[in-house]
C-alpha cells in the first residue's frame, strides 16, 4: 500500500522530535496510536457490515430458490395425488363384488401345537453346542446316568 521503509520513519520521527519536542512527543504518540487504533476499529465495522448485508442478501436468494423449489414440488406432489385418486376411481367403479373370507381361511391352516414355544436356534446347533433342550426331572437323570447293571 505505502512505500514506508525503515530509513523514511527514522526521518520523519527526527523531523518530529525537532519540531514537537521532545517533552510533547511521547502524548502525540500515544494519542496517535489510539486514533489510528479506533480508525481500524471503524474500518474493520465497516468491513464487516458490508460482509453481513452480503451473506444477508444471498440467504434471502437462496430463500427465494428453496421457496420456488418447494412450490414446484408441492405442485407436481398434488397433481400425481390427483391422477392416483382419479385411477383410484376409476378402478373401484370397475371392480366387481368379492365377499371376504374369514381370517383362519387365508393361508395355511393353523397348526396344532400353536401355543408351543418355538427357539430361534436351530436343533443341529444345541446337539453340537451340548445345550439341553429337554429338560429332566431328579429322577431321571440319576436313571440316565446310573452305569448299567452287570449280570455277574
């Protein structure tokens, strides 16, 4: 932006020094530095409310595009639920008279065991694993395990 070299604040701050004097120059510097602090502050609000009316501006176009889009999807949405209630009609003035059939006739019969438990896991998959699927009473596993009677 400006050309300011080191050589060129060296001439300037002598220049002032001669002229202010120096018991005045250190109050000018600090007051300087505070205006140049508030005139960035005021360049960096300014920059940043152009910045905001900007975003501002292209979220109401961008408002305005979804607004549009929506509307024409709202459009193509009620016209195809116009067609479907117009074939809907259409085929319930051409069907004939079916009686209904009582829900235990649809499908299988039911089974005779219906109320039997039935496990997620497989039969195969217990016998491999060892898991028991019947279960014993006191009795009868003392019968099952008791070693065989010999005859001798």
């Amino acid at each position: 932006m400006f050309d300011i070299g080191v050589t060129k604040l060296a001439i300037i701050g002598g220049i002032a020094l001669i002229v202010i004097g120096p018991e005045k120059l250190p109050g000018l510097t600090r007051t300087l530095g505070t205006l140049l602090g508030r005139a960035r502050r005021y360049v960096a609000d300014v920059k940043e409310e152009v910045s905001r009316s900007i975003d501002l501006e292209e979220l109401r176009k961008m408002k305005d595009t979804m607004e549009s889009a929506a509307q024409a999807v709202q459009t193509s949405v009620q016209s195809s639920a116009d067609e479907l209630q117009q074939t809907w009609t259409q085929a319930s003035s051409i069907s004939t008279e079916v009686t209904p059939q009582p829900y235990y006739s649809i499908g299988q019969p039911p089974k005779k065991r219906w109320r039997a438990k039935v496990s997620a896991t497989p039969n195969w998959y217990k016998a491999r694993a060892g898991v028991r699927t019947k279960a014993l009473s006191g009795a009868a596993r003392v019968a099952r395990f008791r070693p065989p009677k010999t005859n001798s």
